[in-house]
C-alpha cells in the first residue's frame, strides 16, 4: 500500500498527464543547479511545466493511462517536461541544452499518447514554429491576389499614359 504523499502524486501526475498533449522525456545526471534553473527557466517560456518525478510513480501514471511500453524512457533520473501546444518549441530548447550539456540526454516524447524516440524529437525541434507556417500558407494564398492587382494597376497606369499622350498630341 503506497504512502499518502506517494497516491497523492501519482494522482496528481495522472491529471496533469490526461490534461497535456505533449510529454518529453530527458535524462540528467550530475547537472548543477544553476543549469538546472536554467533550463526550466527557458523551458516556462515555451512549456505548460516541467518536472521530476519517481520513476515507479510515472511507471504507474503511465500504465494508467494505457501507454505501457514507457520503461526505455524512464529510466535513472528523468526529466518530464510537459506542454499542450507547439511541441517543436519545446523540442528545439531541449536540443539546444543537450548539444551544450554532456551529462543531460534526450530521451524521446510521448505526443499524443503515441510514443517516439530522441531521432523523431529532433526532427521536430527542425520544423518551423506554427506561426512561420501559417504565415507562409497566408503568403502563399495571398501571391495571386497580389499578382492580380499588381496587373491591374499597370494596365491603369498604361491606360493613363496612353490618354495623357493623346491629350498631348491633340494640344499641340
């Protein structure tokens, strides 16, 4: 029978889990404090919470939720860093502080309940962030409109020197 404080977490850890989309796994061993702090100072600006948690705790939250296979992602100690949008945000700070710090690894993800390993994560901290992509397709469907009017504006600029020289010709 598991201790108050133990249910209490596992609990807790179940509603946060159920309640984000986007969970990455990283292992860190012998990381100071100040890079510690760091990290989750840089992680607060693009995730919902990052945390650490017993490994039999997130073993069982986990298998609570239908995803069982979890044990080559928690192993040692682990980092959870959990958010609800924009997962490639989280993915490229994560990257950016495993290619400086040797002793903090990248484990994988569990994104939308589906897992998936460091290479897949990586791949995903390459993409551009959803707000470059929207204002790309925007751009995309907005270049033949633009187009468009950038024709039609020549043809009245044409038409307007056309008369202009007209009127020039009949006054002189």
């Amino acid at each position: 029978m598991p201790s108050i404080g133990k249910q209490l977490m596992f609990e807790e850890l179940v509603d946060v889990l159920r309640a984000e989309n986007y969970v990455f796994f990283a292992r860190y061993e012998k990381l100071p404090v100040s890079e510690f702090s760091d990290l989750r100072r840089k992680l607060d600006k693009v995730s919902h919470r990052a945390m650490v948690v017993k490994n039999s705790i997130a073993r069982r939250a986990f298998k609570n939720l239908g995803i069982t296979n979890i044990n080559g992602f928690i192993k040692g100690s682990v980092l959870l860093t959990l958010s609800d949008k924009d997962p490639q945000l989280v993915s490229k700070v994560l990257i950016d502080f495993t290619k400086d710090h040797v002793n903090f690894e990248l484990v994988g993800a569990c994104l939308e309940h589906a897992l998936y390993d460091r290479d897949y994560v990586k791949g995903l901290s390459e993409l551009p962030s959803r707000e470059t992509l929207v204002a790309t397709v925007v751009a995309r469907l907005n270049a033949p409109i633009s187009g468009f009017v950038g024709v039609m504006g020549q043809l009245m600029r044409s038409f307007v020197v056309t008369l202009d020289q007209i009127c020039k010709q009949k006054t002189a």
